[in-house]
C-alpha cells in the first residue's frame, strides 16, 4: 500500500507541474521597480507566491489523497485533517504576506512621489 502511495503521489506531482513548467510564459517577476524597498519586497514576495503556490496546490491534493487513503482510520483521518489545515495556514500566509506588501506599496508610493 505504501508502494502505491508513493506513485500516485509522484504522478499527481508530475501531472500537476509538468503543465505549468511547460505552457506557463515566464515572465521575470523581479523586473518592476526595485529601486525602493517597498518595491523590492513586493517583487519578492510576488516571485515567492509564483513559486510557492504550485507547490500548495500539490499539498492541497495530497491532503486529499490522505483523505481517501486513510478509509475510515480515525488516526490517518487526523493526520489528514492535520496535514490540509497546516497546508491552508501555509497558502494564507504566503498570500496574506504578498496582500500586504502591495497594500503598503499603495500607500506609501504616493506619498514618496513614486506613483
């Protein structure tokens, strides 16, 4: 059963990333304005959540796959559960931090004459 496990796991993880790698036109997240360090933290942060995001969505389907694979099991139940609520606090960190960078970007440019 762990065998079997672990190559749905890396099919998921292939079929999920291999399209992005492949279609997604890359643009150079880091090529705005970085002469400010309001700038520079939100290209980072937005670099960060291109990066970052795919791999949570791989996360988020993993946590299903536990779901299915625990049948029943109190205890794999929990570490499902466990392994989706750790996975949705990560996402909205990640999210949340890049929210606030451009919110304090848009506040602070105008004022700095940067808009």
């Amino acid at each position: 059963m762990e065998k079997i496990k672990k190559v749905v796991f890396s099919v998921a993880v292939v079929g999920l990333t291999l399209p992005t790698v492949v279609f997604a036109q890359f643009k150079n997240p880091l090529k705005s304005d970085l002469s400010s360090v309001a700038g520079f933290t939100e290209a980072f942060l937005k670099a960060a959540v291109f990066i970052l995001f795919p791999i949570a969505v791989v996360f988020v389907v993993y946590s299903g796959f536990l779901f299915v694979a625990a049948q029943g099991n109190s205890e794999e139940l929990a570490k499902a559960k466990r392994n989706f609520f750790w996975t949705i606090i990560g996402v909205a960190l990640l999210l949340g931090a890049w929210a606030l960078a451009v919110l304090i970007k848009g506040t602070i440019d105008p004022i700095l004459g940067g808009a």
